[in-house]
C-alpha cells in the first residue's frame, strides 16, 4: 500500500499536466470560435491544439519509461529526470501555443531526456535479469 501511494504521484503529476493542457485547447477553442471536431482555425488556436495533441502523443511511452526506470534503475534519479521531461513539455507547450519556433529547444531537451530515461529503464532491466 505505501509502494501504490508513493507511486501514484508519478501518474497523477503528469495527468495534471495533460488536463492543463486540454483545458488550454478548450479555451483556445472559445477564443477562436472554433467548434468541435474542427482543428484548424486561427493560428494561434492550431498550435495550441498541435501542442496538445504532440504532448499526449508522447505521454504513454514517458509512463512507461519512468515506470521501469522508477522501478529497475533507481528512483530518485528517475523522479528527477521525470520532473525535468515535465518542465520541458510544459516550456514546450508555452513555446509553441507563442510560436512555432518557440518549441524548439523545449522539444530537443524533452527528447533527450526521454532517451536518457530509456536508457535508465534499460540499465535498470539488464542489471536486473543479467544478475546471477
């Protein structure tokens, strides 16, 4: 039971982010005018809907990686890296929703870290199945 509710937060966390991020598209959409199940309109309400989608496109197979990181690896170096993918989709999605451009550096830091954490999940896997 303390292993499911210390855990839980590195699901909830990153949902927060989802949901805030959703909610950003909502209001895009009102801004806009632009009605469901359209997706283009104004450009500013493109790249947020663009933003969105490109964040929750990529937030199963961060799960996944900071699940097996977490788990095989070691924790506090995954929660770190976890926090620090979070900050850059979220420096991502404000770079984008401004300009194009702006998700750039945003978007080549949060692709390093997650192959850092696949990286972490797979020394975590080796170690453990490799481990007489």
């Amino acid at each position: 039971n303390t292993w499911l509710n210390k855990h839980c937060w590195s699901v909830t966390i990153p949902v927060l982010f989802s949901a805030y991020f959703a909610m950003q598209v909502i209001y895009a959409r009102r801004k806009y005018k632009v009605s469901p199940p359209e997706t283009t309109g104004h450009p500013e309400f493109e790249r947020t809907f663009r933003a969105q989608a490109n964040c929750s496109e990529y937030f199963p197979i961060f799960i996944s990686l900071l699940w097996v990181a977490g788990i095989f690896f070691h924790q506090g170096v995954t929660a770190v890296c976890g926090l620090l993918y979070l900050y850059t989709r979220l420096r991502y999605f404000q770079g984008y929703t401004g300009a194009a451009w702006g998700r750039l550096g945003p978007l080549y830091a949060s692709a390093w870290l997650l192959w850092m954490l696949l990286g972490l999940a797979l020394a975590g896997l080796l170690a453990h199945f490799l481990r007489p």
